[in-house]
C-alpha cells in the first residue's frame, strides 16, 4: 500500500510517502501553487501518477487541551475536497510537535517535509 504524508501548511504543503511493504519513510516534496485551487489539483496529480491508496494529514490539534481549532477545520475542509477529486481514502493524526521534532533531524529534506515524514511515522506508530 502507498501512503501520501501531508503537512498542511498556508504556504507549502509537505509530502512524505511509504509503501508499507517496505516500511520506509521518504521526504516526497513540496506543493507550492498559491491557490487552493492549485494544490488541490497537483495533488490529485500526484495521488494518481504515484498509486497512492491512502492519505495521511497532520492534524493541529491545540496544544493545551487537544481540541480542534481553525487550522484543523481549515485541513478538514481541504482533506475533503481532495477526497472529492480523488476518492482516496485519508486519516488524520496527531501532528502537535512535528515541526519541533523535525528542526532536530538532519537530512536535505525541507522541514515540511520531515513534519509530513513524522506524520507518517506517528502513524505507523499507532
């Protein structure tokens, strides 16, 4: 099974894939168009060139008292219309200190794509 990683962010959205067969984490790129519009269709693009079978979104929770917000409503109305364009399967998982854990790890991949790594990894994890 292919599995997308998607940090969500205003500007870039990072990616990170994982074919459970191998269990292998992968940084997977950015998604950098400016409209929603846009990322919505690269990603669908990306779902269907690469057989993705499932997607995995970070998912801010507020860090105080775990309760949604307006970026997790925000991901929640993107991840729906992605399932509108692509019929794939998504989850959302606890993504709270991604972004601190992933300025610790080194590599080439950008930040937002060593969040979406950890995304995958927490994951994989449950």
């Amino acid at each position: 099974m292919n599995i997308l990683g998607i940090d969500y962010g205003k500007n870039k959205i990072g990616l990170a894939w994982l074919q459970t067969s191998l269990d292998i984490i992968l940084p997977f790129g950015l998604v950098i168009e400016k409209t929603r519009e846009e990322q919505l269709r690269k990603l669908a693009k990306i779902i269907k060139e690469e057989n993705i079978d499932k997607i995995v979104f970070g998912f801010p929770l507020t860090l105080e008292d775990m309760t949604e917000n307006k970026n997790t409503e925000r991901i929640k109305n993107f991840a729906e219309d992605l399932y509108k364009l692509t019929n794939k399967e998504f989850e959302f998982v606890d993504e709270r200190l991604t972004t601190s854990e992933a300025r610790a790890m080194e590599g080439d991949a950008s930040l937002d794509e060593k969040a979406a790594m950890l995304i995958l990894k927490t994951y994989l994890d449950k």
